[in-house]
C-alpha cells in the first residue's frame, strides 16, 4: 500500500491528463461500435479502474482501442441482423460475447500464455491494423456528411418488399415452431398477419437498408447517392474537428488535441443554435449492471460467436501487451504479462456487465500518463474515476456534442492506426514466393491477404487465414532450410566435419556419412525420405551423425523409421552416432532403439564409430 500511494501526486496528474485524452475517444468509439457514446465511456471507466488495479503494468492506461472497436462493430452488426434489428433484444447476446472475451483473457492468463502472444507474425499485425484503419476511416464517411442510410426514404423504399417477405416467413417460423400447421389452421395465419403493418414494414427495411451500407464495401456501394445529399453542415463540422486536431499538435501537444477540437467545434455549433444532429442521449447517473445478461437470451445465439470472442480476447491481449512494452521501455521496468491479461480480462468482464464496450492497453494514453508523472496503478484508476464524474457531472451536457465531430474525431483516428512502416517496407522484402512466372514476398503475400480479407469480409477469419498462411511458409522455410544443409553427399563432395578429418580412405567409398544438421520435423523429411535412394551401390554402412538434431517430432520419427527398415531390407548397415536426448527418448518410445537400430550400433563420437567400422573392415579382410 506504502508503494501504491508513493507517487501519489504524479500519478494524479498522469491520470487526470489520460483520462482527459480518453474522453473524446471513448464517446467516438461507443458511436462507431453501435452501441452509442455512453458504452463507450462506461468502458473506458470500467476498464481503465480495474485492468489498473489488477494488471501487470504499472503505468498502463486501458480503454476501447480502435482495433478493439472494429471487431465490437463486426460482433455488434452481426447479433443485431440475428434479431431483426432489435437492438434492445440483441444486447443480452452482445454483452455475453464481450463478457466471454474478459473470461478468456482472465484464462490466458491463468494458464501463463500471455509470453507467448508476442509469436504473432509481424505480417499478420500489420494487415490487421492497416484493416483496420481503413475499415475505420471509411465507415465515417457518411456520418461526416450527414448521411444516414435509413433515413433515406428513397434509398428505404428499395427494400419493402424484402422487409415484408422476411416478416411473413418470421410468422410462418413462429407457427412452426409451436406446431401449428398454415393449411389446418388459416384464421391463425390470418390473424398473426396482422403484424404486417406499415410501420413494421418500415423498421424492417430501415434495418435492412443499415445493413446493406455497413462496411467499407457497403459504405462505396452507397457513397454516390450520400454525395448527391451532402449536409454541407455536418461536413463543415467533421472538417473543422480534423482540421483542428491536426493544426492543434502543430502550436503544442500538452494539451490533446481531440478534446480541443471537441470542446471548440461542440461550443460555437451549441452556442450558435445551428441545428446540428447530435449523438445519442448518454444517461445520467452511475451506471447500472445489465443483468439481462445472464438470463433473458438463449445460449444458442451466443455459441456461433465464441471464435469471435477468443479473437476479441486474443486482439485485447496483444494490443495491451505490445503498450506494456512500450510502457517498458520508457520507464526502464519490466512488466507481467500473465498478470497483465488477467488484469484486462477482470476490466473487460465488468465493463460487460455493466454495459460497456471491450478495449485494452492504449499506447497513446499510456504515454501521455507516462510523461505526466503516473508511476503506479493509482494513475489508471485515476483516468477511470475522472470519466466517472464527468459521467456523472456532465452527462446531459455530452448528449449535445454533434455527431459529425465525433465522426472528425474517427478519421483521425483511422488515419493514425494505419500501419505506414509495414507499408512503406512492402516493396524492399525478399521476394521468396514463386507463383508461376512471378515471384513475391511471402510476407508482403500475408500482410495483404490479411488487410484485404480484413477490410471487405471479416476481421475474425481473416486473421486467422493470415495465421494459418504465416505457418505454413514459415514451416516451409524452416523445412527447406533443414533440406539444404543436411544434404546427402559423398565424402567426396560433401565437406566433412573436423573430426572426420582421419577416416581412412580406403573405407570412403563403402561408407557413406549422413549429416542431419538441425530439426528433423514434418517440414524437413520430404527430402530425407529419398536418403536410401540416394546411397551409391558401393556403400555397406551409413553413418547417421545426429550431433546437431536437437529435435525429432513425430513425423520426423516415423520417417526416420522408414528409412532404416528399408536400408535394413537391402542389407545397408545403420550406425548413429551421438542420438541427443530428446530423439533418442522419441525412438525408443516407438523401438526404433534397440529393434532396428541395437546399441552396439549406437556411438557417443565418431571416434568410437571409426573404430568401430575399422574393427569389421579388418575381421572382413582376414
């Protein structure tokens, strides 16, 4: 405790300057994820005190991050279609995967996984994030402008007759469920047809319209017709913000630039009466669990996004990781990263509860706490406590700030999270990939898929496409690698080690010698299983040299095994010399040792294995 409050004053300061920086953020994030600003900033309280309190980084600062906002906008979209546009229906089932993915990260933790989330290829970070910059920046085009697809009566009309058709199967689902048959029972038919009424025709297709200009593909499909109904209002609005943030780091960066631009562009459209559209009512008051979240949704709407909840788990993990380590190097300490997840898991579980939208680690409110002095824990509770009262004190008066300077706010943002290092070292990386007459890089070849599939089809699965392509080259790599420099080669052709230096001449040509210079695994045995082809028809004995195998998994095991029974079923004889311990454990689990192999043919140098062969080649001449 004497440790806790020990930079009290610093890291009040740090706290107050980060949740500062944090406000105008977590009200834009909780716009963009559809949830609205108030479960933006209930997750910026929530996870800032508690990921604090419990986490491993003493000077993080945690919060909605915009990685973390796109894929709560895939999750929020996706749940919501599943229950017709009802929002107040789909939140239960939204919550429930965001409470999942705070009890993943809590397990991550637990169970010490959270060194190796830096094992994530760099190719694979870098298309995400530049994804999701684009995914970011395009999305806030409409607002920026004024445009809201369902408000577009034109642009509503084209779907009434879908909306109707869905309504009448949603009715004919119902029937079937409580098993009532439409061709022995039309007056209930009649009946529930009543349902098909003008104004449910109308909320139907305003939530199929929202769904066909979602995304980036849906935002250029719709994007023409917005710029025909540009609300020049609006637009001056959202310039203003963006001009103002970047105009503002230029005189000075102490003061954040987002919440200048906020405070400025909110205060003269507000103090001019311009009839403006402004974000949704954030409520007043503490905020309040959601229980709903246990109980009143069935489980079966939550199982198809569990992979979602691991992803957004997973991003959560790697995105606060990566700011410890940030953390890290400017405070000269070393963070936990065990305990870190575990932190951000218990922050993102209770901001669920209560309502508001996942995040982690933020490397720019971490930094920015940094530099105004936070050393300890207290300093992100400090930022969580400081959004609470303005929660609390200034609810009513945020409900006028105008939508389109949060939507200024996001281009920003999506700006900024663009990946231009990985972008600009695109056209400098080896090109190690040949497809057909061309060759590229498979690190470029990833980075791409993953920032195409990311932006136009979903986040979740394309990272895992990129993961999946990642290991396979680099599988490939390592296989290749393990191909070239354990090649089968006479003594002739084949530079010997340093003590094969006195192997007698006479017995080079009976004896061939076998290197096998690192891991002998699945990506490495294609080659090794042409070794009993390769031996010439002098050679009576191959010497196995496993000095430099340090691992032998199990396909490398059983190819091993089909090499030596056939060499053994030509009359070839096996010697090994120095087995290291771990292949030797795999072989004698399988009998390779002492069945085929016995251990008067097994040596600790080739020493003893020269000698060995010396001893025959004299017993055969005599």
């Amino acid at each position: 405790m004497k440790n806790f409050f020990s930079n009290f004053r610093g890291d009040v300061f740090g706290g107050i300057t980060a949740g500062i920086v944090a406000l105008p953020l977590a009200l834009a994030f909780g716009v963009s994820s559809g949830l609205g600003p108030s479960a933006g900033l209930y997750g910026a309280i929530f996870i800032s005190f508690f990921a604090a309190f419990f986490g491993g980084t003493n000077t993080q600062i945690s919060g909605p991050t915009a990685p973390m906002t796109a894929v709560t906008m895939v999750v929020v979209a996706s749940i919501v279609a599943m229950n017709d546009g009802d929002m107040e229906r789909a939140l239960p089932a939204i919550l429930m995967v965001f409470l999942l993915a705070g009890l993943m990260q809590i397990l991550l933790g637990v169970a010490g996984l959270g060194k190796y989330i830096r094992y994530i290829p760099y190719p694979v970070v870098s298309g995400f994030m530049t994804a999701i910059g684009v995914i970011i920046l395009v999305t806030q085009l409409l607002p920026s402008i004024g445009y809201y697809p369902n408000e577009d009566a034109m642009f509503v009309n084209q779907y009434r007759a879908q909306a109707e058709e869905i309504i009448l199967k949603n009715i004919l689902q119902e029937e079937s469920k409580e098993g009532i048959l439409v061709l022995e029972d039309f007056e209930e038919t009649i009946a529930r047809a009543g349902e098909v009424t003008e104004e449910n025709i109308l909320k139907e297709a305003k939530t199929l319209a929202n769904k066909d200009a979602s995304g980036v593909i849906g935002t250029i499909r719709v994007l023409p017709r917005a710029l025909q109904q540009i609300d020049w209002l609006e637009l001056a609005l959202a310039l203003a913000t963006i001009g103002i943030i970047y105009g503002f780091k230029r005189v000075t960066t102490l003061i954040p630039s987002a919440l200048v631009a906020l405070l400025m562009v909110s205060g003269v459209a507000y103090g001019f009466g311009w009839e403006y559209r402004p974000i949704q009512e954030i409520p007043s008051g503490f905020p309040m669990p959601n229980l709903d979240v246990f109980g009143s949704f069935q489980l079966s709407s939550v199982t198809p996004y569990i992979f979602t909840a691991f992803t957004l788990a997973l991003l959560g993990a790697i995105d606060s990781l990566l700011t410890s380590v940030v953390a890290d190097n400017m405070t000269k300490t070393q963070h936990k990263p065990n305990k870190e997840l575990i932190g951000q898991g218990i922050g993102n579980s209770i901001a669920a509860v209560f309502g508001g939208i996942p995040g982690a680690g933020a490397t720019i409110r971490t930094v920015v706490n940094i530099n105004a002095g936070g050393k300890t824990r207290l300093s992100g509770m400090v930022a969580g406590i400081l959004l609470l009262v303005v929660l609390l004190a200034l609810g009513p008066v945020a409900s006028n700030i105008p939508a389109a300077v949060l939507a200024g706010i996001l281009v920003t943002v999506g700006i900024g999270v663009i990946d231009y290092k990985g972008l600009r070292a695109m056209p400098h990386l080896p090109r190690d990939v040949t497809f057909g007459p061309f060759k590229v890089s498979s690190e470029v070849m990833i980075m791409l898929v993953v920032m195409v599939l990311s932006s136009i089809w979903n986040l979740v699965y394309a990272v895992g496409i990129g993961l999946v392509i990642a290991s396979l080259m680099f599988m490939k790599k390592m296989g290749d690698l393990a191909a070239q420099r354990s090649d089968v080669k006479t003594l002739k052709e084949e530079k010997g080690w340093a003590d094969e230096a006195d192997f007698p001449d006479a017995l080079k040509k009976t004896v061939l010698i076998k290197h096998l210079k690192g891991p002998l695994f699945f990506g490495s045995t294609n080659d090794f299983q042409q070794l009993a082809k390769q031996i010439p028809i002098t050679a009576s004995t191959v010497v196995i040299r496993m000095d430099r195998m340090q691992y032998l998994d199990q396909s490398g095991l059983y190819s091993l095994e089909d090499v030596l029974i056939e060499l053994k079923k030509s009359g070839t004889q096996v010697l090994l010399v120095h087995v290291l311990e771990q292949p030797r454990y795999m072989m004698e689990r399988v009998n390779l040792i002492p069945s085929l192999i016995p251990e008067t043919q097994i040596f600790e140098t080739f020493g003893q294995c020269t000698s060995y062969i010396k001893r025959q080649a004299e017993t055969l001449r005599d």
